[in-house]
C-alpha cells in the first residue's frame, strides 16, 4: 500500500461522506452544553434543543481545507521521492538479471537490492504512519475547536442541547445509504433550528478567506 492510499482517507471520505468527521464524533450523539451562570446573577434555565450537521462544517471550515491541502501535497511530494527510489531499486534489479547467480558481482549486488528494498519499505511505513498521525491531529483539534464554538453560540442563544445530524440526501439506489438513513436517531427536525450555517459563519470569521470576502454559507 502507498502513501497514498494509507492517507487517501481525507479525500475519499471528503467525497463519499463530506470529512473524516465520523472518526471523532460517530460515537458522539450530541454535544452537551453547560450551563453558566454570570457572577451575581443567574441566567434562565436553557431550554431550546438544536440540531448540527458535522460533515457540512468539516467540508466547510476554510482553515481545516487548508491544512488538509498542505497535507496532501506533502503527501504527493513523499510519494514522488518514493516512487524515484522505487525506479532505482527496480533498475538494480534489471542489472542483477545481467550476472550468473553465484558470482561474487551478483551476490554483491543482490545485497545491496535486498538492504535497499528493505530501507524502501521501513521508510514508506514510517512516512504513512506520520501522515495519518498528523491527520488525526488535525480532525481531533478542528473538532475540538467547533465544539467550543458550538458551546459558546448555545449558552447564548439558550440551547441546553444540540443534536448531531446527517443533512446530506439519501441515495436510493444505494443500499448502504438507505440502510443508514433508516438507523438515524433524529427521524425529524424542523429547519429553523439548524444552527450549522451559524456556526459555519463563526469558524471561518477569522480565516483569510472569510476576511477577503469569502462568500456567505447557504444550506
């Protein structure tokens, strides 16, 4: 397996599901919010519930495109130095082709294809472990961030609690999907009490993006 493919989880996920979110919060049915009580006087009891599709803000937070982008490219820049030592490697394998078997010149070069096949392999499962390291770093810290954005926007809005959801459309002709929608803990909601576009908008209000005149979040 290469690099690619052992980090290509961002990407394939990004398509399929929106982001590699689910590795964080598919145990998480709900963020809780904690009261806070003002010094000297005590604020009414949050009442209203609110519901947050995950997926859509991962796809959305400019900064964490950023950074996923930065990754893949680095990415792309460690598999390109692989693949040229691959070629090299399989080069000295052509050349081994060209001595008997026995001789001192291909039991030479015979060892040196072995010592560099294994660096070869011990170097792409470092690099692939790296990477993936990094990636959990960054969906773990961006999810940490929006957890406190999400806190902050319902202790002021009155919200005790707020309900993960899933808002992309179900395809019919795909069964995994259907089955999916059919297990869903939120069966209805009514649209007034979508906060993601709210907390989308409080995410990205300090990026580059947002202050060149990104456009605004629709859903």
């Amino acid at each position: 397996m290469t690099i690619t493919q052992g980090v290509h989880l961002v990407k394939r996920h990004l398509v399929i599901h929106g982001s590699l979110a689910c590795l964080f919060v598919g145990m998480v049915l709900s963020l809780p919010v904690h009261t806070v009580h003002a010094q000297g006087a005590s604020r009414p009891p949050a009442t209203h519930q609110a519901v947050i599709d995950i997926g859509y803000i991962f796809k959305n937070h400019a900064r964490f495109k950023t950074l996923m982008d930065k990754m893949r490219d680095e990415v792309m820049a460690a598999e390109n130095g692989l693949k040229a030592e691959r070629d090299r490697i399989n080069g000295l394998v052509e050349q081994l082709k060209g001595f008997n078997p026995g001789t001192p010149e291909f039991k030479k070069l015979e060892a040196e294809v072995a010592k560099a096949q294994g660096e070869f392999n011990v170097t792409a499962q470092l690099q692939k472990k790296d990477f993936m390291d990094r990636e959990a770093a960054v969906y773990q810290e961006v999810f940490g961030e929006i957890q406190q954005v999400v806190t902050k926007f319902a202790q002021e809005h009155g919200i005790a609690v707020v309900h993960r959801f899933d808002g992309n459309p179900v395809n019919g002709a795909d069964r995994n999907q259907v089955l999916q929608s059919i297990t869903k803990s939120l069966v209805y909601y009514d649209t007034t009490i979508d906060i993601t576009p709210d907390i989308v908008t409080r995410l990205n209000a300090g990026s580059v993006a947002s202050a060149a005149g990104q456009a605004p979040v629709n859903r």
